[in-house]
C-alpha cells in the first residue's frame, strides 16, 4: 500500500482481511479531519483493491475504539459548517458501509459519540467486555451527526435509541450485547472477528456481497424486489453452479467469484 496515513493505519494480512485501525491514542483516537479524511482515503484503497476481501475497524490504544469526533473542532462549528462536518462524516460512514466485503468493527473500551457510530456503520460489531458504547451528544448540545439517529434505532429499535440518545447514557458490553448493539462480547474480540471472517469467506464471495446489498436497504420500500434481483442475478453465476453441485456431490464448494 503506497498511502502513508499520520491517523490511521492500513494492513493487509494473508487471508486478505484489511486492518484499519485508528490512532491517535493520546486523545482516545477522537475523529478530527484529517481522521475522516484518511479514512475515506483509506475505503477507497479498499474499493479499488480485489484481493482486499474484508475490512477490520479497530482503535488504537488500550482505552478507546473513538471517544467521539473530535469536540475541539466541534466547537468551532457554525451552521453551514456543522451540515457540512454532518454531511462529510455521514459520507465517510456511508462509504463503509457500502463496501461489498464484510466490515466487523471491533469495540474493545469507549466508542462513544461519532466512535460509536462509526462501529455502526460496520456490518457485525464484537466487543470486549470493557466496551462503553454511546451517543452523548445532547450532554454537549448537539445531536448525533454522522448517521447514529438513523443507525441506532434500525439496530435496536426505536424505544432503546430514544432512551440512549435522550439521556446521552452509555450502555456497557452486557446492555449492548442484550440490545442488539454488539453481536458478541468476548475477551478476545479481534480472534473472535476473525473466526468470523473466516466462517464468512469461505462462501461464495458473490453471493456474501449480494447479501451485504440486500441487507442493508432491509426496511426500504424496494427491498423485497431487489432481494428478488439479486437472487436472480446470483443463480447466473459459476459459484451458483459450484455451491449447489459441491452439495449434491457432498464435497466442500471452491468458489471462484464469477
Ligand atoms: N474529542 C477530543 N478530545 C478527546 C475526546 C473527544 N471526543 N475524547 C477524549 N479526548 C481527549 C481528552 O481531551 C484528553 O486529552 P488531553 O490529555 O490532551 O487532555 C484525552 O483524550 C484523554 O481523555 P480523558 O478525558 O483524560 O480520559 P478519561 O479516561 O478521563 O475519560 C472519556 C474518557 C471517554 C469518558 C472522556 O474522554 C470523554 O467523555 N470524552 C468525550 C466523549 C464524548 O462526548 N464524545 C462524543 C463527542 S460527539
């Protein structure tokens, strides 16, 4: 990877799994700028790189995944800055959360504010049991602004995301776990997203991205149909044909995403 980042860094290990971790511990690795920025510098490597075949969201440091966006330069925000901060924000996250490979964040201590929704906008999160998860804007006068008013409630329901952003209280790993937030709690949360990538990547690399698109307009007028499509689409591939003739001849599949 040519890309030198000063806030993050970027690593691809042997199973094509991308790390991308934040860091800059020293302030709970607090989403600044140049943070987003390299961020999205970051997903597009991912976008443009196939052998890069998921992406694990980590922070740096022993207390924080993200203590939130940066408030140092949120206090500096007027209206038309504060849409625009939203809007960069809300596209970084969008960004993530359409890639076509799977995205597990993993939340080992804080992801409060923007650090939470920055793990909501990846597809499974497993967390540790120090996870403190939570969206404390209205506690600094603001509502949360990179996507979480619209994330939280489509993850744990309306009821759970009035209480959490209204009050600004954080849950810990048990709640989270419970309500939906976290898929798992583990004392070795990065072991634990990789099991998962595994278990994830050796299925037919098409149909995992067909099921990410489908997923994730789940709940939109549309979503029946282009599950429709999709299923369609898939049934005119060789892993199609590969998956369902490995079964009957009872040997394991070899995809090759076409
Ligand atoms: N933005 C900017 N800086 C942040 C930050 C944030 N969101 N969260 C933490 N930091 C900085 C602190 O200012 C401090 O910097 P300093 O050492 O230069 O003073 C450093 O990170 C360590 O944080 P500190 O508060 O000393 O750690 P703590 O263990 O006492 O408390 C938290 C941890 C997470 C409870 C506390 O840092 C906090 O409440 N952070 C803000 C959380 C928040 O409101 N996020 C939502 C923003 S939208």
């Amino acid at each position: 990877m040519a890309d030198t980042y000063q806030t993050i860094t970027l690593s691809v290990d042997n199973a094509g799994v991308a790390q991308i971790e934040i860091n800059r511990p020293k302030k709970l690795n607090a989403l600044n700028n140049q943070v987003l920025d390299e961020l999205n510098q970051a997903i597009e490597r991912v976008e443009t790189n196939s052998d890069i075949k998921g992406v694990l969201l980590t922070g740096a440091g022993e207390k924080a995944f993200v203590a939130g966006a940066d408030i140092s330069e949120l206090a500096e925000l007027d209206g038309a800055g504060g849409k625009s901060a939203s809007g960069k924000g809300q596209a970084v996250f969008d960004r993530i959360e359409s890639l076509n490979i799977p995205v597990i964040a993993v939340v080992d201590g804080y992801a409060l504010g923007g650090g939470a929704e920055l793990a909501m906008a990846a597809h499974i999160r497993v967390a540790s049991p120090e996870a403190v998860i939570g969206l404390p804007e209205v506690s600094l006068g603001l509502i949360p602004g990179y996507g979480g008013t619209q994330r939280l409630p489509a993850l744990v329901g309306k009821a759970k995301a009035y209480e959490m952003i209204l009050t600004g209280q954080p849950v810990k790993a048990d709640e989270a776990l419970s309500a939906g937030l976290v898929n798992k709690v583990t004392e070795e949360p990065v072991e634990a997203a990789h099991s998962l990538f595994k278990a994830i990547l050796k299925n037919g690399p098409l149909a995992v991205s067909k099921a990410i698109r489908a997923i994730r307009i789940a709940g939109s007028s549309d979503g029946f149909e282009k599950e429709a499509s999709l299923f369609g689409e898939l049934c005119e591939t060789d892993d199609f044909k590969e998956g369902t003739s490995a079964f009957m001849e009872k040997r394991k599949a070899d995809f090759t995403g076409k």
